[in-house]
C-alpha cells in the first residue's frame, strides 16, 4: 500500500548546468517508473535548472536543507518559500553529515520538520545510529530518540505524509552496506515507534527509506524488506544509469 520513493541526495556535486545534464541523461531512463516515486535533490544552487529540466518527466524535486523561519538576517540560509517557489516538494532533513558537520540537532530538525509541513512540503527525516553506538547495542535507544525528538509535537496525520531515512552513518559513503535483515529491523523498529507515539494508521503510512551505500546489486534484496520502502541515495544517484538501475529495480 506505501509507495516506494527513492531518492538522490546529490550532496554537494553538480553545478546547475551538469545538473541538467544529468536530469536529461536519467528521464528516459525512469520514465514510465509510476509505480516508484523518484526524487532527485541537488544542491541549492541547481534547484532553478533542475527544476526547469525535471518538466514533464515525472520526477520529483527536493532540496538538501532548508531554515524554518521564513524571512530574516540569516547569512548563508534558505528558506522554503524560497524553495517552493523553485517546484521543491521534497526536503532532507538532519542528514548526518548535517549533524556531524553543522552542528544540527534533533531541536533544529524538529524546528524545520515543522516548518517544512506548514509550508506544505514533504519532509525526508533522516535517523541514524553511528558505528559505536551499533557496536555498544545502543542503536534502538540512538535512533528512537531522534525520531520522538524530530517528530515531537507532530499530528498523526503530518507523520503519516511524511518520510522518514534510516542511514547508519557506518554505512555511508564507505561501501558497507546494512544487511538487508539488519536495515529491515531497524526500519521494523523506528514504526513500531511510530505506532507507539503516533497510533498505528500514522505507522502504516510513513514511508521509510534505507540510505547507506546503496547501489543497483543490493537495491532489489533491500526493498523485498517488509518494512523498507524506498531508499536515500548518495554517491550512487550522481550517475544517470546506475541510478536509473536502482529505481527500476
Ligand atoms: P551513500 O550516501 O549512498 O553515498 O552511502 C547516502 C546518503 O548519505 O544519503
């Protein structure tokens, strides 16, 4: 019943006009694709020609950060009414390199969670435990409490229209991968959260993807998971056929 999304997350690759270059190479490829949504989420500085490139092709778009006020002295921000009017309708937020690197918080994900609803898009929250904390079996109590946190003060509807992103640091950009059961469990245990704080129709309707090295050889095992419905993908979504292999998977 969830449909599956799967996203890009370009990082901070790809000037506006290899942006269009890389839209023009991926559209028929994933054409046709209605059964999967498809997000790609370029740098701030490429949403405009991406979004002009996207025309017609079925595929969504989705911006990397965003601030949650709506105006102000905010040197270096964007806000989403910025991003709505580029066509964004999709958001990451509190990625972990956002964390680790830009001293975002689960306060600050809350914030713009928040902020991202109100303003009528669609939130991609990510959670994820780092190796020592999978290592000192704290990973349930790691991710847990970045989802209460993110999502506190949230409807049961809100969640239920928004995506959440399972994405063990460890995983990231090394080539390691979760096995396919460890992910599933993980995803299997941040809607048992749902359901616990949110009730249980909030719970089957969030969609929650696996983000960490995930490449068109392990797509298709990941998403036979009961609770995976989709995936985040970084390094492999910078390039238009491997991509197009994970979302026709
Ligand atoms: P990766 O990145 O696919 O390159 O591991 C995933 C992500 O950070 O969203």
């Amino acid at each position: 019943m969830r449909k599956p999304i799967i996203a890009g997350n370009w990082k901070m690759h790809k000037t506006a006009s290899e942006a269009a270059v890389l839209v023009k190479e991926l559209a028929p490829l994933v054409a046709g694709s209605d059964k999967v949504t498809v997000v790609v989420c370029p740098p701030a500085t490429a949403l405009a020609k991406t979004a002009e490139s996207l025309a017609n092709t079925g595929i969504h778009l989705g911006a990397q950060n965003t601030h949650w006020e709506a105006q102000g002295a905010y040197t270096g921000e964007t806000s989403l009414g910025m991003l709505k009017e580029l066509c964004v309708e999709y958001v990451i937020l509190g990625h972990s390199e956002r964390r680790q690197y830009f001293a975002e918080t689960d306060e600050t994900v809350n914030l713009k969670t928040k902020a991202t609803l109100a303003a009528g898009l669609v939130p991609i929250v990510c959670v994820g435990e780092t190796l020592e904390e999978r290592e000192a079996g704290t990973t349930e109590a790691r991710v847990g409490s970045q989802v209460r946190a993110g999502l506190a003060g949230l409807t049961a509807e809100q969640v239920a229209g928004l995506v959440i992103a399972y994405e063990p640091i460890w995983a990231i950009g090394t080539g390691r991968t979760a096995s396919s059961a460890d992910a599933n469990a993980v995803c299997a245990f941040i809607r048992a959260t749902i359901a616990e704080v949110f009730g249980r129709a909030a719970a089957e309707a969030v969609r929650i993807q696996y983000g960490g090295s995930v490449k068109a050889d392990n797509i298709a095992e990941l998403m036979a998971q009961s609770d995976i419905d989709g995936a985040l993908v970084g390094g492999a979504s910078l390039d238009a056929n491997g991509f197009s292999k994970i979302v026709n998977f």
